[in-house]
DNA sequence: AACTAATGTCAAAGAAATGTAAAATTATTG
DNA sequence: CAATAATTTTACATTTCTTTGACATTAGTT
C-alpha cells in the first residue's frame, strides 16, 4: 500500500483525490495545513507527497524547503498541485525540489500516472537502502556501512555521497552539488565542496576513490 | 558544455550574465550589437541566445524576425531580456517566436532556471547522447566510450571531438575551433589546435583517424 | 628529386585545477 | 555558557592539463 500525504486546503479537492487513489492501492492521509502535513510527516512512514502551495499557516513553498533540507525526508517524492501556474511559479517549484507540478484544474487520471510514473522512476525510495560497491547507506536510519563497518559521517557528508549514489557515473557540478546540498540560497566558495570530498574520501577509506574528479566540471561516483 | 549567445549592449549586465553562466557549465560569447551577433551565429555552434530589445542599429526585433524566419536557425532557443516590461511588450517578443520573455531588472538565478527548463524541454539539445562510427558521447555525463571501451578526455579533447562531431564533414577552421572551445578572449597559437588533434586521434585509437586535416583549413570529422 | 610548406608528434615548461591539513568560524549540545 | 562538533576558509602541496617549441613526417610544387 502506498502512502500519500496530501496538503491541500480544498475540501473538494481533498475527497476528489482521496476518493480516486482509494482505488488505485494507496492510502491517503490529508490535512488542510502544513503545519500537521510535517507533524504527520515526522512520525510515520510516508511514500509520496502531494502538495498545494497556497496554504493558511505554513505555506507550501516552506514547507517544501523544509523537508528538503531535513536529511531525513529529503527523499520523499513531492507533486505540487496548485492554483499558481505561471512558468515561474513552476520553475520555482521544480528547483525548490518538487518532483513534479500540476496546476489546477488537473486531471485525476493524470495525477495518477505521474504518482506511478515517479515511483517506478525512483526505486530507492522503496527500498531506502543504497548498496554499492561495499558501500551501504540506509536512508531510514541515516546511517553508511563501509564493507560493513559503520562509518560515521556529518551531515554534508552524508548528503553528497547520497546525491553521488543515487546516480553513479554521473557527473556533477560543484554548483549542482551546492544547490543540491547547501540549497539554492548558499553562499559558500565552491571549494567548500572539494574539501567535504577530501573528508568523505578520507572517511570511506580505500573505498573513497570511486569519487572521481572531472576537472573543469566536477564530480561523479565512478562506479 | 552549454553555448549561450548573449546579445547586450550594457556591459554591466553582459558581465553579469557571463559571470554566473560560466559557474553552470555555460559558455557565453556576447556582443554589444545584433549585427555582430548574428555573424558569430552564422559561423559558430550556439544552443540559445540571450537578446536585449533596444539596441544600437539592428533592433532586437528585427534580429528575432531575421533568425526566425532562416531555417538554419529556426530552432534556436532566444530568451528576451528587455526592459520593455508591458504586457503588449511581452506578447509581442514571444508572438514574434522568443521562448522566454524576462523584464529587467531580472533575478540571475531565474534566468539560470529558466535556461535549464528551455533546454530540458528542447529536445533537439537535449540529445544527450552522440553515437556515430563506434564513437559515443554522452553530453550530460562527459563521458565518451569507443567501442564500448570508456575513454578519458580531457576538457579540451572533449570539447573539440563534440565540436567535430556535432557537423560531420563541415569543416572548421582552426581559429573557429580556437573560438568555440578554448572562447573569443585566447590568446594561444593555432598550432595548439595540432597538438590536441594529435592527442585526440591517439586517445581515440584505430577510430581516430576519421578526424581529417584539410590542408590549409582546419579538420573536419570525415564521417 | 629537391624544395617548400604544411601537419604530426613528443616532451619539457608553464598554468591551472584539485587535494588536503589546519586554522578560523559557526552551530550544536550538554 | 563552555565544550564539542561541524563547517568554511585559507594556504600550500600535489596532480593534471595545456601550451609551447623542437623536430619529424607528409604532401604538394616546381
């Protein structure tokens, strides 16, 4: 059963999508607010996220900042659902870390297909455990194994060798990795990104070497 | 490496853009007038153009009409940024076959955004990967392959082979490859250009003799 | 064939980018 | 609020890439 948090201040719309996924093997759990959406979200197990933006209380643009910059949800698939549907409100959204945007009205069957569409996509957030190459990260508990042993990484750390992982052999920028890891609002020289490689190298032993420089471009998990 | 031209008669603003494009894997050759812009266009690769409306001499407009209506470069992303900011402005620009449309005083990291979305969305660029004659290159990643076998690059091997590769049989004049992978602002010889090839065919192996010299000339990707 | 002019290649020098330790700063925690 | 940990910056070491210049080779000309 797939468990689907919906925040939407909408009664109608509420019942329309709860009404429809019943029929579709999810669960939804809805909230008119934010504020109990990240409670909820806090305390259970949630599989993906629809999300209206123009909310009372706690907008829906903070709370998405705040879930992607909490390590522990920063997984969790977010489908915006909203009224705002200029291009801007939607880039703005995509680069906040939604996964997808529908604006309203919107189709049920198709709200449907991008919530499978982004789950087959993203096995890993079935499983929450990374395994390769002797490295294991289990994204439920926030922990890395290095052929077993625990390793013990801060959260800059933890957050760029996730994003690594999650697509080997890609190449990264240190712009992307910061906008990924730091957030879009950051400031920090993009050398700062060189040194937390040094470290998490370091930290992840003869394993570390995967991470591979591209000079002029930047980093890619080599593996 | 993403080839944006920028067509801006402030300096302050065409610093600004170079700047930060440069931080996100964008190349940007600019220009204080159309006429000029539309030149380089002729002769040399770009991915989208950035265009101010109110310039010296050819107008924005009139330049947008002239690239819209030449096949050659009919598919060309352009972005308007103007300070023309009114609503009928605006329709104009994008009925006239702009993508985008951004009133100044504009916010870089949108312009960035928006970049990104137009060139995601635009399939003809988005063609990430190039496979021809047992030769691979997969533009996002950086990484090329020949016959299967990953071969190393540096950037400017990889940005030549991509240059060479992206017109078979077009031939480039060492100073167009001067231009478009070592930038207008080089100062080095054109020999440098030899050397590279050299490295290139030998990295490349028995593939690499497609890269030809044209007495002369320059080289061509004789495929 | 000899000559000329171009391209091909190599290796050393130079430039630029990355690696990393340690200091400085900032945040977190007891 | 002190102590601790995390993060960022600095500075320098190291590595890698780029450019050059010398010489070799090839192609074209007379």
């Amino acid at each position: 059963m797939i468990k689907v948090l919906v925040i939407e201040d909408h009664e109608e719309i509420r019942d329309l999508i709860s009404y429809n996924l019943s029929k579709e093997n999810c669960e939804t759990i809805c909230f008119d607010n934010a504020n109990e959406g990240l409670i909820h979200l806090e305390n259970n197990d949630v599989d993906i996220i629809l999300l209206d933006l123009m909310l009372p209380g706690l907008k829906g643009m903070q709370f998405l900042q705040i879930v992607r910059n909490n390590k522990k949800f920063s997984g969790v698939p977010i489908i915006i659902i909203s009224a705002k549907n200029t291009e801007q409100d939607i880039i703005n959204g995509l680069e906040m870390g939604a996964d997808d945007y529908l604006t309203k009205p919107f189709s049920i069957k198709i709200l449907i297909a991008k919530i499978n569409a982004i789950l087959r996509r993203n096995p890993a957030i079935k499983s929450k455990v990374i395994s390769i190459n002797g490295i294991n990260i289990d994204t439920g508990n926030y922990t890395v194994t290095v052929d077993g042993e625990d390793v013990s990484l801060t959260n800059k750390e933890y957050e760029l060798l996730l994003m690594l992982l999650k697509h080997p052999k890609r190449v990264f920028t240190r712009n992307q990795i910061l906008n990924a890891v730091w957030g879009y609002e950051s400031d920090v020289y993009t050398r700062t990104v060189d040194t937390h490689v040094s470290s998490l190298r370091k930290k992840l032993g003869d394993r570390g070497s995967f991470i591979k420089s591209v000079p002029k471009i930047g980093y890619r998990a080599d593996i």
